[in-house]
C-alpha cells in the first residue's frame, strides 16, 4: 500500500506568478498574430491603390490609416491631382458601397441625408435615403455648400447616425467620409467651420507629381484609365477584422503622454488662437496605432506620432491675426512643436 501510495503523482498548483507569465506570454501572442494581418492586409490595399494614384505612398498610408482608425478625410489640393480618384480607388479596392455628393451652393441638407416623403397608398410617411447612406461616401468640394448643408454631415461623421424628420436612421458599417477642397479658390466657398474640421481624423495634401512620375501618368492612361480595370482586393468584412484589430495595439503610457503634450502645446502657443481639442489627443492615439500595425508593429512608436502630428493637428488649430498676416501656416507651428517637446525613452513594447 506505501509503495502504491508513493507512485501516486504529485498534484501541483501554478504559482499567481507564473499564472502572470501565462497569461502575458499568450496576450503578446495574440498581439502579434492580429498585427500580422494587418500589415499583408494593408499592403494589398496600398499596391492595389498605388496602380491608379503614381507616386503619393505617403497620401495612400494616411488614407489607409484613416480607414482602419474608422475616421474620416479632408483631402485638400488643388485640381487635377487625383482627390476623387483617391476615394474612388479606395471603395473600390474594398468592394464597399460608395456615393459621391457633389456639393453646390443651392444644395439642401435633404440632398444629402434624404427625404420622408408621403405615401398615399400606405398613408404613412417613408424615408428616401440620400447619398450619405453608403460606406464610403465622397463629399467632392464640400466647401462649395452652405453652413447649412455642411453641417447635414456632423451627425453622420460623429455618430454614424442621420435624423431625418425626427427619426434616426443608423448608416452603414463601416462607414467612411471622404471631403474634398480646393484651398486656392475662394470664390463661391465657405470655408468649413471648426467643429466640422475637428470631426476630421487626417488631412492629407497630394501635391504635384514628379516629372517621372507625371510621364508615367501619362502612360498608363494611353489606351484607358487604369481605374477602369481595377478590382477588389479585400472585402468589408476583413475590413471590419482589421479595424478591430488595430484598436488593440499597445500604446505605452509614455506615448500617451506625449501625444497629449503635442495636442496641450498648441493651446498655449503664442502664435495659435485656438488649439486643438482632447479629440486631436484622441485622432493622435488612434492614428498611432493604425500606422504601427501597418509598418508591421504591436506597439506604437513616438515616431509613429511624429510623423502623423501636422495631418492629425494642423487642421484643428486656427492662427491668430497676426500669423495669418505673417503668412505663417498651421503646418509649420505644429512642426515646431515637434522639434521642441520632449521625446519621451522608456519601453514602448507590451
């Protein structure tokens, strides 16, 4: 009996500790498996972009991020650098539903969300959607419109909902709002106010090709445009997976510090009237992590704040009098800032 009793075996507990290591080992596992598909998920999206728009990786990268930080696009340039064609290659990369608004001074607010209108068979009122109701929606020129029809798209943008004769409609998952301007024109425009630029994630400015890269523009478009033979590469359900997954990288308490010091800084610079609100802090947090898990990463970088501060800050911010006189630009104040705030060391990894 002593001798069955001693080749009975032993019951062991895990001790708290290494029940931690467990727990820790298999949450960094998890980390770097959903950031693996990101990255292939983003790179197929940008190669697929990059066959209709020549040479603007960086405008392609902060579209993407946009998308997978589930936040929208002011895409402001001059005409003829491939604004709409952005957006267009973007929805149709996804496969998602895609509505263009052409915006106009007389354009209603209607025009945009929809209509009720009375049915006399059924004696009730039935709602028409308008354009807004598609996941990707390109508002081209929204400048062009008045206060009053601009403003038919901060319901939509903020909470992914219109009302419409008291009765809220909920808009498509996911949902995406692409705007575009023409910064030189003035003529016939109302600038954007600040609580519908702030509703704004990133704002990206294409600029003018490269002499090489405008010859192979002009290429490629010999016979038709390459737009006319480009296909989905990735479905809205991926795109749903991968926007989930991005919300779960690791940002480090050091990293948020310092992307709310950015933000703070351009309140009380000398040459800002009005900086950027805790939603800039929030646009940089999520931006961050869209663009590490793109470069392949489960922890955000202060690098990867960086380089997104001036499309995530400098659209939130307005000058005061005398740097407008100046001719002294959002871009360059938050450039500065930059350069000035304290980067912070420390362990960034989970």
């Amino acid at each position: 009996m002593a001798d069955t009793a001693r080749q009975q075996p032993k019951q062991t507990t895990a001790s708290p500790a290494r029940r931690d290591r467990v727990i820790i080992r298999a949450t960094l596992i998890h980390w770097r498996v959903l950031v693996s598909s990101v990255q292939p998920f983003a790179q197929r999206l940008a190669a697929n972009i990059e066959r209709v728009i020549v040479g603007k990786q960086d405008a392609v990268e902060l579209a993407l991020i946009g998308l997978l930080s589930q936040g929208h696009l002011l895409i402001e340039d001059v005409p003829g650098v491939g604004k709409t064609m952005l957006a267009r290659s973007l929805a149709r990369s996804l496969g998602c539903s895609f509505s263009r608004i052409q915006f106009t001074p007389d354009m209603l607010p209607s025009d945009v969300t929809g209509v009720s209108i009375f049915n006399q068979e059924s004696r009730h009122f039935e709602y028409r959607a308008g354009p807004l109701m598609a996941q990707i929606v390109l508002a081209d020129e929204i400048n062009r419109a008045t206060p009053k029809t601009q403003s038919a798209l901060l319901e939509a943008m903020e909470e992914r909902q219109t009302t419409v004769d008291g009765v809220t409609h909920m808009l498509p998952r996911p949902f995406m709002v692409l705007a575009t301007q023409n910064p030189i024109e003035h003529e016939g425009t109302f600038p954007l106010p600040e609580a519908q630029l702030d509703r704004f994630l990133l704002r990206v400015r294409l600029g003018y090709p490269g002499a090489e890269e405008e010859i192979n523009v002009l290429e490629r478009q010999q016979f038709r445009h390459p737009f006319e033979e480009l296909a989905g590469v990735a479905s809205v359900d991926e795109l749903s997976k991968a926007q989930t997954e991005v919300r779960e990288v690791h940002v480090a308490s050091a990293v948020k510090r310092y992307a709310v010091d950015l933000t703070r800084n351009t309140r009380g610079h000398s040459e800002v009237y009005l900086g950027a609100s805790p939603r800039g802090s929030l646009a940089l947090y999520r931006a961050g992590q869209a663009r590490a898990a793109i470069h392949g990463r489960d922890y955000v970088l202060p690098d990867d704040v960086k380089a997104l501060a001036a499309a995530v800050l400098a659209h939130r911010i307005i000058l005061s009098p005398g740097a407008r006189l100046r001719e002294l630009t959002a871009e360059r104040v938050v450039q500065e800032l930059v350069t000035k705030v304290p980067v912070p060391g420390g362990e960034y990894k989970p």
